[in-house]
C-alpha cells in the first residue's frame, strides 16, 4: 500500500519488515534451521495451524480483558501500557497467522483499503449476499 505521495506510511514499512522477519523465521523452521527450544517463532510454527490458532484466541482474549481494565481506570498510564503490549502480542501472534498461510500484511491493508468508504454494516450485508450466491 502507499500513501497518497506514493511511498509507504511507516505503518505499512514496519508491519512488513516484521512479516519479512517472521517469513525468513517460518522459512528457516521448515529447512530445519530454527530450534522450536530456542526460537519462539519457530515453537509457534511447530505447533501447526491449529496451535498457532489457538495462540490468537488467547491473545484476543488477553486483550480483550486487559481493554476491559483499562476503561475501568480511565486508561491510567500504565494501563496504557499494558493495552498497547497485549495488542502488540496480538499483532504478532495475527503475522505469524498471516505467514502460516503465505499471506501478507500488506493483504489485509489492501482489503481495509478496499473497505474504506463503505459503511460496515454495507459490506457486512454485500458479504452475506455473496454467501447465499
């Protein structure tokens, strides 16, 4: 994705320096290369589709009850902190997803790209059409 004056927004370089990374780390796991005992990305890639799955649906839920606490404290500073750590855990935990399946960040940026401008409850009824199709 680019920005209107046709370069990258910083959002697009980081997220896709860090799938670059987590790509070149699932590449590595799969010649044999990355230790699960010693790469936390390769343990996640280890554990398949399903265990990588199941990482998500925990993280979701971590952030889920951490945002639950955060509004309960007016988001105090430190909850703050602990909100943007467990998104950042998601996050990750969402690239790592995205590279099991040979996709990309810049995919979804593409499809939210796509959406923009479109009423959310527009294309939520466009995609249960296209369902029943």
């Amino acid at each position: 994705m680019t920005s209107a004056a046709n370069k990258p927004s910083a959002l697009d370089s980081g997220l896709a320096h860090l799938a670059d990374v987590i790509d070149q780390r699932r590449d590595a796991f799969k010649a044999g290369q990355a230790d699960p005992k010693t790469s936390y990305t390769a343990l996640l890639f280890s554990k398949g589709d399903d265990g990588i799955l199941k990482k998500i649906g925990e993280e979701a839920t971590e952030a889920v009850m951490v945002a639950k606490d955060a509004r309960n404290s007016n988001l105090a500073p430190e909850q703050q902190k602990f909100l943007v750590g467990e998104m950042a855990d998601l996050w990750f935990h969402c690239l790592i997803t995205l590279s099991q399946f040979n996709l990309r960040p810049e995919d979804v940026i593409s499809e939210l790209d796509r959406r923009l401008g479109t009423s959310g409850i527009e294309e939520k009824a466009a995609r249960k059409a296209a369902d029943k199709e």
